[in-house]
C-alpha cells in the first residue's frame, strides 16, 4: 500500500514539473487534490512529501522575475540583511499583490524584524488570497504566543491543524497554550 501511495505523490510531482507553471501559485488547481491527500493520510512521511509539494507550487509565482526576487529575498533573509530582503519582498508584492507568497514572506521578515503587527497585517493578506496556509496560519499562532494572547494563538494553530494535521510544532504549541490557560485559571 505504501509503495502504491508513494508512486501516487511521485506521479504527482512529475506532473507538476511538467505541467507549465504559469498557473502555479496558491490558485493552482493542483492544490485541491493535495490537501485532500495531506487530510487523508496517516503517514508522516507522505505527509511531509505532500507539504513539499504544496510548498513548491506555492513559491512558484508564475514569472521568472518575481520568482528570482522571491529567492533573492529569501536568501537575504537567511543571510540576516533585513531591509534588502523586504525592499525585495516589498517588490514582489508591488509586482504582484495578487501571489500569497509575496505577503507571507514579508509577514516572516517581519516577524523576524520584532515588527509583529505589521507581520499580522502580512499574514492577513496572505489568508486573503490563500486561505488554507498553514505556515501562515502558524506563523499567526506564533505571533499571538508571543504577545502572550492565548486564545488567539490557540485558535490559529488549531485552524493550522485543520488544513493540516501533520504539524508537530503546533500540535505542540496547542497543548503547550492548553497547559498555560489551565494554569492562569
């Protein structure tokens, strides 16, 4: 059966990198049935192929340009040179306001900055165009750990785990903020 599911998802790989990725992005057609297949399975290690799948299509923009921007801002952001990664995240979304991605990596950038409410802003928008991102969904859940609003927190983790039970970090993080409430009662 594992080998069945996982020649499933491969097929599925080979079929987004054939298929053009003009349409690649959070409206991609593609998506409906990998969130389906992530609900679905039990096993861990389909799941993680899954979200690596959805990943992918969500960082495909559809333009080569606002692609390299995307990486550009990555890479500046792991380097930890902030303001060119949000000039470069702030051009995606100026490009682009309609590609999910471009607002939620801003919203990261942001986070990371300690500018939490210009990052709830970002995820916002993020949701807006893709509701069911669970990075951004936990992003959210963190951003309200953080500020210490438990229920807040609590409600985006557990709305993160709806679109995708294989989180460990928020499962954690749900029972973590269970233990804080119990405790402050």
């Amino acid at each position: 059966m594992k080998r069945f599911i996982f020649a499933v998802l491969a097929g599925l790989l080979l079929l987004a990198q054939l298929q053009s990725t003009a349409f690649a992005r959070q409206d991609d057609a593609r998506l409906t049935e990998l969130f389906s297949r992530l609900q679905q399975t039990g096993d861990e290690q389909e799941a993680r192929l899954i979200e690596g799948l959805i990943w992918r299509l969500w960082f495909e923009s559809g333009s080569p340009d606002t692609d390299r921007l995307i990486q550009a801002g990555n890479d500046a952001m792991g380097a930890g040179r902030f303001e060119e990664a949000l000039n470069r995240f702030s051009r995606v979304i100026e490009v682009d306001p309609s590609f999910a991605e471009g607002w939620n990596r801003r919203a990261t950038l942001y986070y990371l900055m300690g500018n939490y409410e210009a990052s709830v802003r970002d995820i916002q928008e993020t949701l807006l165009r893709e509701p069911r991102h669970f990075g951004a969904l936990s992003g959210l859940g963190l951003i309200n750990s953080t500020l210490e609003r438990w229920e807040s927190a609590m409600k985006a983790y557990e709305e993160a785990l709806r679109v995708n039970p294989h989180l460990p970090g928020a499962k954690k993080n749900v029972e973590d903020i269970k233990k804080k409430m119990e405790q402050d009662i």
